[in-house]
C-alpha cells in the first residue's frame, strides 16, 4: 500500500479539524478546537496529514522539546487514521516514518500518550518497542 506523510502547514489548518473532532467524546466546540489548533502551531508543534494515493485519510502531530529524563524529545499527538484503513500496516510505516524525521531533527526519544480503554493501541505500541513508563495525569481548571 503506498502512503506518504506531508506536513500540514497552518494556513491549511481546516484540513485537522475533523479528524481531531473524531478523537474526541464529547467533541469541543469547533471555534474552541480551532484556536488551540492554531495557537499549537506557533509553538513548537508540526502537523502532518497521512495519505493514500493523495486522499487525506488521517492525521498525527510531533512536539519537539528536551527533557530532563529523556534528552531530545517528541511526543506523538492525536493520531487518527481512518478506521477503515487500521490494521493494514499504515500505523507501521507511520511509526517507520516518525522515527527517521525525529532522528533526523536529533531526537534521542519517542514518547507519546494513549487512553486507557484503548487495548489495540496499548499492543500496538508494545510491539513497535515502547513501553510503559507511567500514567498521565490531567486536572481541568
């Protein structure tokens, strides 16, 4: 299958919006959803679209920063690959993908977080060699 991942620059943020609305129960209100989408991008963010013979059919984010513990850090964000394209070996070349690009910017470690009901993604993740570190902890103010 052939795919290929390209950057999703701001101007063309729209493109996110609604694979990020898929990703959330209950969904934010879109003009909430759409200023933190665009405030991300001015920090030290980069969005990417994934596509299959150029139709967009999913969506994932990098953040880069340095860590105490970790050195050189991305964290992958809000992956989202349309369900009628999970589990044919998109999350695979995805993740082939992500590790030559971080490598290439200096990243020394891959990091990302996944919810607790999602069992597929916990093996998943297992069998691409990450591990379980720790919980993610989140308070709304």
């Amino acid at each position: 299958m052939q795919v290929s991942f390209n950057k999703i620059l701001k101007k063309d943020f729209e493109l996110v919006l609604p694979y990020l609305e898929k990703l959330h129960k209950p969904v934010p209100e879109k003009e909430i959803l759409k200023e933190r989408l665009l405030e991300m991008f001015d920090q030290n963010y980069e969005c990417f679209g994934i596509y299959k013979a150029d139709k967009l059919v999913g969506v994932f984010g990098l953040w880069f920063m340095t860590r105490h513990y970790a050195g050189r850090s991305c964290e992958v964000d809000h992956i989202f690959i349309e369900e009628e394209l999970q589990g044919t070996g998109i999350g695979r070349k995805l993740f082939e993908f992500i590790e030559a690009y971080i490598t290439s910017k200096g990243c020394e470690t891959l990091e990302l977080n996944s919810y607790v009901e999602n069992f597929r993604s916990h093996k998943f993740y297992m069998n691409l060699g990450f591990v379980i570190r720790g919980y993610h902890f989140l308070k709304k103010l």
